[in-house]
C-alpha cells in the first residue's frame, strides 16, 4: 500500500509522510509472489496451517523512495514528521514453513517490481 501511496503522491507532486528518519525497513513483496503463494496452498490439503507469505528481505524505506524517484522520474517532496509510537524499526516475514510445505519462493526484487509499477 505504501508503495501505491508514495508513487501517487510523487507524480501529482504532493508530499510522501516519512515519520522518523526513513532508517525503518519492511519486507515489501510483489503481488504476483503473493498469488502464487496462495495457488500453492490450494494445490495441498493443509488443514488448517498459518503460513506466512512475503519476500522476507527488507528494504529501507530512503531506499524504496529512491528507487520510486528513479523510476518516476520525479524527486519527492518529502515531509519528515516524528516517529509513530509503537512503530518498530524492522519487520519481515519468516517463510521457512512456506518454503518446506508450499516449495515457495519470491521471484521479484523490489527494484524490479518497483520498475514494473
């Protein structure tokens, strides 16, 4: 969702809201790795498992705006506001178990998937 959010915002020229100072990394990951994730649940009687699906790397988010602006062709205008309470700087799917029961593994890197957006 972010990535929708700031790649809008940075083509009609608004400001992307980065709280803290853009260090925080999330584990962004392509639809298509997602559906695919899901396909395979489908194809197996799992019961009632909870697996995770994502790219499990993260990508700091200075860095995904950067790729956004190189892509976009346009620099964003950034406004910097304080840290949220209760955000962590790191987050990231484990998909160990996605990848022993599904076979599952992401195909799309974000500079990629950010170039196909």
């Amino acid at each position: 969702m972010a990535i929708h959010k700031f790649t809008r915002a940075i083509f009609q020229g608004e400001p992307i809201e980065m709280y803290g100072d853009g260090s925080t990394r999330r584990d962004y990951t392509f639809v298509s790795d997602i559906v695919e994730g899901v396909h395979a649940c489908m194809q197996r009687r799992l019961d009632y498992e909870i697996i995770n699906l994502g790219d499990s790397n993260t990508v700091e988010l200075r860095y995904l705006i950067s790729l956004i602006e190189q892509h976009a062709g346009k620099k964003a205008r950034i406004k910097q506001l304080p840290e949220q309470p209760g955000d962590v700087p790191i987050t990231f799917a484990n998909i160990a178990k996605a990848r022993r029961l599904l076979g599952y593994e992401p195909k799309v890197k974000i500079e990629e998937g950010i170039e196909r957006l």
